[in-house]
C-alpha cells in the first residue's frame, strides 16, 4: 500500500522507516558536558539510539551512553576496530561505514589509553580502491589508527563446532586482540536479507568465503560465536535500501542521521531490522542467535535509550 506524503508516495516499508526517524523521542539540548554527564549517569542501557547531523558527535553520544569508552577501553589494550571495507564505493554510496564514525571509535579508543588501534577487512573489490574510495583509510590514520591490508599469512584454522562450520580460518590479528570493535554498516543484502553486525565477521574470514552461502545464517551464527565483539556500532547515518550490499546508485541510499550502540551483537542486529521496515525475527541468522542465547532478539526485554542531538 502506499501511503500519500506531501505531493509523493511512500511505501509500507518507506513509511516506516520515515516513522522511525520522526519517533526518536528524546531532545536534548546541545550542550556537550551536560549532555554527556547525563548519559554517564545512565544505567543499564542495552542500546543506544541517538540521531543528529554530525556522525561524530552522534557516535561519541552513542558510547557514552553505554557508560563511555572507559568502560570498555582500559591503558594498553590493543584494539581492532573492525568496519565494512568491502567495496570500492565512496561514502554517499552507503556501501560500507561511514569513514567519520570509524575514526571517532579509534580517537576514543586512544583518549582512553590504548597502545594501538588497528583497523582492517577482508574487501571483496580491490583493497587498495576500496581503502581509498569508502575514506576510512585516511580518515583512521588521521587520528593515529594502524591501518592494514589483510595478510594472508596471518589466518589460522579455528575449531568452531557450530551449526554449520566446524572450522574456518580466522584472521590472528582479531583472535588476539585486548578489544574488538565491530563497526558495520546497515544495509540489504541479496541472500542475508540485511548485512548488520554479524554478518561484517565475513571480513576476518580466510578461504573462500562463498562456501557459507548454502548455510549462511547458521554460518554466520558459528562465527559470531567465537568473534564476541566488546561493542558494536552500526552505523546507520546512510543506509542502503536496495541492491545491497555493493549499491552504487544514490537512488538507494537514504539518510537516517543515526548510530546505534550496544553490547549485544544479536540485539544490535535486531534493532537494525527496524531501520528497514522488519523485524528481528525477519533474519534468520537473529533469530537463530537468539535461540543459540548468543543474544537477545526480543526488543520488548531491553532498555533502549533514544537521544536527538
């Protein structure tokens, strides 16, 4: 059905995710230390929702409110920061994270004491081009992050016994990391549905990846099993609404102005559902997660803190 709107239609889809944005309920004013020192004094907050027209600002709000980057960042730790790098798009394509709240993570990361951040993925078009066209790269290293390409020398076979996978070759640079970050873009996929926070582990993944096709949201699950991130950060300041997950038309992107924070990647990734019209339940790697007590689907459970900036 579509729904009439001020001289052009929406879908059901469209409308909802145009409600979404208009129902973000909690304005506050624009003063940073009061603003920050509320979202300290916040208690168990499962995610955090917050919208505004700065990516920096709106990422910086949104791990605040989880408690702040002290809460998870400790003096020494070496961290990954783990976006989607995956296509030789640029930003306006909403094909992978937006550079800016990629290098917010990394600065806060090293205001909080970290010896290194490292920042990485697996591309499926030319590393180089990719790096380069999505801005992450010179956008990390600004701010100090050690950005690398994937080294094929630097995966290692790992026992996973899930659903689907009882090994795979995993990229040592995670598995060792102090801190991993997960930083993934909202987006639709052609086979996923929608690539959220668990299905960016694909980037730490050797071999060929196209095996885990026929079982995907399984596979996705046995991984995200054994890759817990510290928090996740989706990133939602553009999404990609068809022809996902390489996009390239602008026509596909829409702008929601908005980062989501938690802890709970299966949450995370079911609170992502919503951006696109659906549920947690409409993606069978959340609801096969959930069912895995990897995490909680059931957005009713948790405290969800929504701020406009």
């Amino acid at each position: 059905m579509d729904i009439p709107f001020k001289g052009f239609s929406m879908n059901r889809r469209d409308f909802i995710k145009t409600s979404f944005i208009a129902g973000l309920s909690v304005s506050i004013p624009i003063n940073l230390d009061l603003l920050f020192g509320n979202l300290h004094a916040s208690e168990n907050v499962d995610i955090a929702v917050v919208q505004g027209s700065s990516p920096a600002m709106i990422t910086a709000a949104a791990v605040n409110a989880l408690g702040g980057i002290n809460r998870f960042i400790s003096r020494g730790d070496i961290v990954v920061v783990k976006p989607n790098i995956g296509w030789d798009r640029t930003p306006e394509q909403a094909a992978n994270t937006n550079p800016e709240v990629v290098s917010t993570i990394v600065k806060l990361c090293y205001e909080a004491g970290a010896k290194t951040v490292k920042v990485f993925d697996r591309p499926v078009n030319d590393p180089r081009r990719c790096y380069k066209q999505s801005g992450i790269a010179d956008a990390a290293r600004d701010v100090g992050a050690d950005v690398s390409y994937v080294d094929k020398r630097k995966f290692k076979k790992v026992k996973l016994e899930g659903l689907a996978l009882k090994e795979w070759p995993l990229y040592t640079e995670i598995l060792e990391a102090d801190k991993v970050i997960n930083v993934p873009i909202a987006k639709t996929h052609g086979l996923a549905t929608l690539t959220l926070g668990m299905k960016n582990w694909m980037g730490v993944m050797g071999g060929w990846r196209g095996r885990i096709h026929q079982r995907l949201d399984k596979s996705l699950v046995d991984i995200a099993k054994v890759i817990k991130p510290t928090f996740t950060v989706l990133d939602a300041v553009r999404i990609l609404t068809d022809n996902g997950p390489q996009g390239g038309s602008l026509l596909d992107v829409r702008l929601l102005n908005t980062v989501i924070a938690g802890t709970d990647q299966v949450a995370i990734d079911s609170f992502g559902a919503t951006l696109f019209g659906l549920t947690g339940d409409d993606l069978g790697y959340v609801r096969i997660g959930d069912q895995a007590g990897l995490g909680v689907m059931d957005l009713s459970r948790l405290n969800i803190k929504k701020i406009v900036m």
